[in-house]
C-alpha cells in the first residue's frame, strides 16, 4: 500500500474511533457539548471549515480516481482473459484488487466525514435543548410555588379582614396577580411541552443515524469478506 492510501486508510480508521466514541452512551450530549465549546477546539473551529471542504474534494479526487483504476484494470483483464495469458491475467487481477480495495477505502472515508459533522450537531443540539427544557421545567416550578404562596396569603388575609375595604382591595391584587402567574404558569408548561417535542425528534434522528451506520458497518464487513475471498482466489491461482 502507497504512503497516500496508508494515509487515507489512517483517517477512515480514526473517523470509525470518532463515530464510537460519539455513540457511547455514558457520555452524554452536555459533555461533548462543554468538549466542543473549549478552547483548543474554538480556536479550531475558525479554519474547520475550510480544512473540511479542502480534504473533502481531497477524498472525492482520489475516490473518482479508484473508479477510475478499477475501470481500467477491469477492461484490460477482460481483454486478457480473451488471449489467456495467466501471468498477465494474475498482475492484472492484483491490481483490480487494489483498485477496489483504495475504493472502498475512500468511499467509506469520504462517507464517514459528514456523519461525525452531523453527529457533533446531533450532539449540540440535544444539549442545548434539554437545557432549555430544564429552565423552563425550574422557571415552571417556581412559578407554581410563587402561585401556591400567594393562594395562601390571600387565604389569610381573606379569614382575618374580611370586612374591610382596604384589605378586599389587597385580595383583588393578590387575586389577579394569582391569575397573572396562572397564565405564565401555562405559558411556560407550553413551551416545556414543545421542547421536550423537539429533543424526542433530535433523539429519534439520532438513533436513526446510529441504525444507518450499523448497516452500513454491516455492509463493509460483507464487503471485506468478498475482498478477502477474491485475494484468496488470486494468490491460489497465482500458486497453481
């Protein structure tokens, strides 16, 4: 294997490393939410973009040259099958197994790439939003005890002066202050029940992104499998 393809296989191994890592379960969205917002990874963060896009169309020029390759190797071991030279037809099989191996390399590579990028966004997401669900859940709660306080002293205050002017004005105000916290009270549980709406629909992408990964491991194993086999067959027939 080439220094450039060792390399391209490097990076599809570390992009694997990233994916389990960001499906672990014990670490969760608020973790790898204070990881992405660090120092080292902000100051990053400024040339992401731009080193993203560059090793993108890096991995698309040596993606469309595999296919290339395989075409090439593909049409001339016909070719030799035709005049039945086995040395030939055994460098040529070689190379067609190189050809497909560099391209299952970087399709994978090129694949995985904006997976990790989806699910850091996945991850930031999830994070901000249960954040702003559990200020809404404290901001609820101290808005019913706010509610619940009030309710009281305007139950004490009614028993004790009930007869008195200046006091049924008092209760007049605590009673639409009552009213007022109600109609935030059920403002707040609206928007709680929102949120938690939009973080069940980020989890449910979420696992619908790990099942597609899991398939397409799946899919790479079956790959390997037929790639180990078809180098089997090539170093037999290289044998005999």
């Amino acid at each position: 294997m080439s220094l450039q393809w060792t390399l391209i296989a490097g990076f599809l191994y570390v992009e694997m490393a990233v994916v389990v890592l960001l499906m672990l379960p014990f670490i969760s969205a608020k973790m790898w939410q204070n990881f992405f917002k660090s120092r080292i990874i902000r100051s990053l963060a400024a040339y992401s973009n731009f080193y993203f896009s560059a090793f993108l169309v890096i991995l698309v020029l040596v993606f469309l040259d595999s296919l290339r390759q395989m075409h090439k190797y593909s049409s001339s071991r016909d070719l030799e099958l035709t005049h039945g030279h086995l040395d030939a037809e055994l460098q040529l099989s070689m190379k067609m197994f190189r050809a497909q191996r560099n391209c299952y390399i970087a399709g994978f590579a090129l694949f995985l790439a904006p997976v990790i990028r989806r699910l850091g966004s996945l991850l930031s997401t999830q994070a901000m939003l249960k954040a702003s669900a559990d200020a809404s859940l404290k901001q609820a709660q101290s808005a019913t005890e706010a509610a619940e306080k009030l309710m009281k002293e305007s139950e004490n205050l009614k028993k004790m002066t009930g007869k008195e002017t200046e006091e049924n004005k008092k209760n007049e105000g605590h009673e639409k202050e009552i009213k007022t916290l109600r109609r935030e009270l059920d403002i707040t549980t609206e928007e709680l029940e929102r949120t938690k709406k939009k973080l069940q629909s980020v989890v449910s992408q979420a696992e619908g992104t790990n099942r597609e990964y899991d398939r397409l491991l799946e899919e790479h194993s079956k790959l390997q499998r037929q790639l180990d086999q078809a180098r089997g067959d090539a170093e037999n027939k290289k044998d005999e």
